[in-house]
C-alpha cells in the first residue's frame, strides 16, 4: 500500500491482549475525549494451559496479572478464596472471578511487601504465565513464606495488524502505550521489519520496559508508578507534546 502522508491529530496504537486493550481503550477516551482515533493491534494473546496442579492446602492465591486470573477461574481453582493481587485491575478482575481480592497497589515488589507484611501463612500458590518479570515465588521463599507456583498461560506472538500498519505508515503522531518488556521487543522487531513514517512515541510503565525498546522514540515517557493512573498520566504527557504544532 503507498504510504500515505498527511498530518493530523496524535492518534493511539494499544498493543496489549485484546481483553486488556479494550479496558485501555475505555481508560483513555474516558480520561481525554470520546473522539480519540485507536487502533488495536495486540501483539501477544493468551493461550490457557492445563497444569497439573500440586495438591496442597493452600492458603490462598497470589495473581500478577488479569490472565492468571482467568486461568485459575477456567480450573475452578480454589473458588472464592482469598487472592493477594499485584494492582488494581488484577484485583478487579479476581473480584469478579468470585475471589476474595486484596491489591497491592504496585508491582510485584510491591505485592511480596504486602504479603510478607500481613503476617501470612503458608503455603501460598502464585497462578501466573509462561514468561514473568522476577520471581515472586523466589522471594517470598526467601522471606520465609511457603510459595510455589503454577502456569495457567503463554502468551503467543502476533504480529501488528494491517490497520497498525497502515496507521504507522502515516505522516501523524502516534502514541504506543506499552505494558511489559516483552511487548517493547515486539513491537521493536516488527518496526525494524517495517519503519514507521509515523512519529511514534511510547509511554512505558517501567523502567524495564523502557530498557527493553531498541529504537529510539521521538519522545518517551516513563510511568512514575507500574499501575493504570500513572500511565495516563504519562500518557497524557505525551498527548500534549503530540498536540502542539
């Protein structure tokens, strides 16, 4: 297709599993507009597993992320138990899974502080996916508090959409919130493949993520917490630099 090349208003590309990026979506034209132009083009989609679950009695369930909650609802895994969740749209999403849900408000720092404050018992189970950033297990062993854990999810490579690609070959300012590491080098090998004519600018929830971006964005913004309201706030940063002429 012929790049096109017109200037318009900053437009958004959300990159995260369907389900998320749809709550995203809702987040941002909440908070700048109804009018916003977003494309979606997640660039990774749950696929849930089967484990063979240890059988313990646990004392309840720690999830770093909405996936993992959705996981451990498909194995009806200790239904209406209490769950110790990494931030506030995980604790959401447990909530509504029936879990008797408690935020941390943060990472997964933030949520091994939490446990290892509350004066918890063991053993606790951590339902996550194929690929994490640090090892809660690990630490909160490490703290004296009985952890193991199980994977419920992978999540698969895709590649960005024909509507992504065509909203990158325009001459506009795009705005790419990104949630993870892996996502930031996905998203890099695939504009390696293809450059964007696109003024691309990327709003990170942390510092990791930022890290793990290999081009160099016109602006970045790095969240000043790993949670939904600071990155608007990031977001919205970049809005305004976007905006101007």
């Amino acid at each position: 297709m012929a790049r096109q090349s017109r200037h318009g208003p900053p437009a958004f590309l959300l990159t995260r599993p369907a389900a998320q990026s749809a709550r995203l979506a809702e987040d941002l034209r909440a908070r700048f507009g109804p009018d916003l132009r977003i494309v979606h083009s997640p660039l990774m989609a749950p696929v849930f597993l089967s484990p063979d679950l240890p059988r313990r009695d646990w004392t309840g369930l720690l999830f770093t992320s909405a996936s993992g909650v959705e996981g451990a609802h498909r194995l009806s895994l200790l239904a209406g138990s209490s769950a110790w969740c990494v931030g506030d749209a995980t604790t959401a999403a447990a909530a509504a899974a029936g879990y008797q849900a408690q935020s941390a408000g943060g990472d997964a720092q933030a949520l091994a502080d939490l446990v290892l404050r509350s004066g918890l018992r063991g053993p606790l189970l951590h339902v996550r996916g194929q690929e994490v950033s640090g090892d809660l297990a690990q630490t909160l062993n490490s703290g004296g508090l009985e952890t193991q854990e199980t994977i419920v999810y992978r999540q698969d490579a895709l590649p960005l959409s024909p509507e992504a690609r065509d909203l990158l070959a325009e001459d506009i300012p795009v705005i790419a919130p990104i949630y993870s590491p892996r996502t930031a080098r996905l998203l890099s090998q695939q504009l390696l493949a293809n450059p964007p004519v696109a003024r691309l600018s990327i709003a990170a929830i942390s510092p990791a993520a930022a890290r793990s971006l290999t081009f160099s964005p016109p602006h970045l913004s790095v969240s000043l917490r790993p949670d939904g309201e600071a990155m608007l706030d990031a977001v919205a940063g970049l809005l305004a630099t976007a905006s101007q002429p």
